[in-house]
C-alpha cells in the first residue's frame, strides 16, 4: 500500500472500486494514474441452515461495507474527498427479495445454493425453449430456479416479493436509492433472453414473477445512479457521484468508465420521482418513473432524508 505522499499523491481524481465477494467484501481505492492507493475488506460468513441450502442476509454485507468504508476514510480522508466515480462487482445468481417498501423479506439464496435441483428439471419442463431463449441450462446456481422453489416452499414470501436484486445490485440500491443490473449479470439470472437483450416474460412468467420484479438493465460501463447525500457524508466522499452499472470482477475499470440500504432501520429517504441514465450506445439520457417507495433506514443513528 502506497504511503502517503507517495507517487500517487499528484493525481486529484480518485476511483472507487466495491467487490462483494461470498467470503468477503473487498474495497480498492484507486488513482488516475492506475496506482492502487488501498485495499481493505471485511470477512463475511455463509449460513448452512439446511443440507444444500447457502445463505448471508444483505444487512451483514451492508455492514461489512460499511466498516471497509470507514476504515478507508480514517487513513485515507484526503484520497477519499478526491473520488470521482465507484464501480461494483459481485457474486452473481443470488437472490435478494424486496417487498413493496424495498424491505428485505429474507437472507439473500446464494449462488452455490443448491436447493432448487428439482426446480430446474420443471422450470426446463414448463418452457421447452429455455435454453434458446437464455442460452444457458436451468441449473441450481441460476437466480430463476431459486425464485420457482420459494413460490413452491414459501409462498407467503413469493407472494410479498416486489422486486429482486443481485447481490451487487442491492448495494447499489443502498448507496443511490436505485434499482439497476448490467446485462452479464442479468444473463445469469435465466430471465434474460439474450438474443432480445431485454428480460423475458415467458421465463419471468414461469417463476410467478413480471417485468416490474426486475431493475432496470444498463450497460457495465453506463452510469447507473448517483450516490446517496447520507452515505456520502458518512464515508467522507462526495456528494452525487457516479456508480457503474457494473463489470463483472473489474470494479475499478467500471468506476473509470462510469466517467465517459443500508441494512433495514438504517436508512430513511423519500424517492426520486424519477431517475436518469445515459446509455453507452448512444447520447441520449433515459428518464424512467421510479416506482421505490421508500427504503427505511437509519445511518449513523441519524434518520436521513
């Protein structure tokens, strides 16, 4: 880790890169000049309620996040007033469930779980033409066959689901009040078709679940959200910055690029009524109704608005 004063000091825009990992949450700050200023993490715990099950709740990553975070901006406060732009990465597949008020509703079914065997042979049965329309097989790490055995075994959870995020993606909904994925990501789901590069309703459709489930979809490198005021103050950041749509394990490449809830009675906020983003492919920006509620949550010990 470069000490203060190093070869990095002359650059006054900074990048932040977050890595939700399944064992840890790991954040870089970066350079203009691709110096890596710091890394730090916080180690995260997998729970094994069951033969085959795998689960964290968000709230534990939230708070994992939030010590890497301020562990940073007590060394590195000056590096961190300078940052321009976050990029995310993260597990993909797992299933994060929201209810109408953006509650999280239960812990987060992971990637390795492996639960939904049975779900997958219906889920290929009930759509023959699954494989085309996602280009994958229907297998247990997928985040569909998750969502077809909780309408089969929890019901009463299926049935409060409003919306469901990846895991990266529902830090991104903490840190701008937004709900969006990147197409890689949302190709993993078998909700994707990936031919149309839009969510399909026959798959949604066979999981109990509509277009209004799912975030947005953006590209890795597009904008997708701007960082919450709340947050920012409590992480010495700046105010309204950038956070990318995501890419893959690069974070810091998608927090360069994206330039061109905390954890439930955490953090309070009205919604937006409406958000933007720019899309890579062409020069218009996109204004999209925001159908968020409101997102309860305290920072601090301080309600946040």
């Amino acid at each position: 880790m470069p000490a203060a004063g190093s070869a990095t000091e002359p650059y006054s825009r900074m990048y932040l890169g977050i890595d939700l990992g399944t064992s840890e949450v790991k954040v870089l700050l970066l350079d203009a000049g691709h110096h890596v200023v710091a890394v730090t993490g916080e180690s995260l715990q997998i729970s094994r309620p069951r033969p085959l099950w795998s689960e964290q709740h968000p709230h534990e990553w939230w708070a994992a996040l939030d010590g890497a975070m301020l562990r940073l901006a007590g060394q590195h406060g000056s590096a961190m007033a300078r940052v321009r732009a976050i990029g995310l990465s993260g597990q993909m597949h797992g299933a994060v469930l929201l209810d109408a008020s953006g509650e999280v509703l239960r812990p987060a079914i992971l990637w390795n779980d492996g639960r939904s065997r049975d779900a997958c042979a219906a889920l290929e049965s009930a759509v023959p033409e699954l494989r085309g329309i996602t280009g994958n097989l229907a297998m247990p790490g997928f985040t569909a066959p998750k969502l077809y055995w909780l309408r089969e075994n929890e019901p009463e959870i299926h049935a409060r689901t409003a919306c469901v995020l990846l895991p990266k993606d529902w830090i991104r909904f903490c840190l701008t009040n937004e709900r969006h994925t990147d197409y890689s990501d949302a190709s993993g789901t078998l909700w994707l078709d990936v031919g149309a590069r839009n969510w399909s309703d026959r798959m949604l459709s066979a999981c109990g679940l509509s277009r209004a489930h799912m975030p947005s979809l953006v590209e890795g490198s597009a904008v997708a959200g701007r960082l919450h005021g709340a947050v920012a103050r409590r992480w010495g950041l700046p105010e309204d910055i950038p956070v990318a749509g995501g890419a893959g394990d690069n974070a810091a490449s998608a927090s360069a690029s994206a330039l061109s809830c905390p954890a439930r009675d955490s953090f309070h906020s009205a919604p937006p009524a409406s958000f933007s983003f720019a899309q890579t492919d062409s020069s218009r920006t996109l204004t999209v109704p925001c159908t968020r509620s409101v997102t309860r949550c305290r920072i601090g010990g301080t309600k946040c608005r």
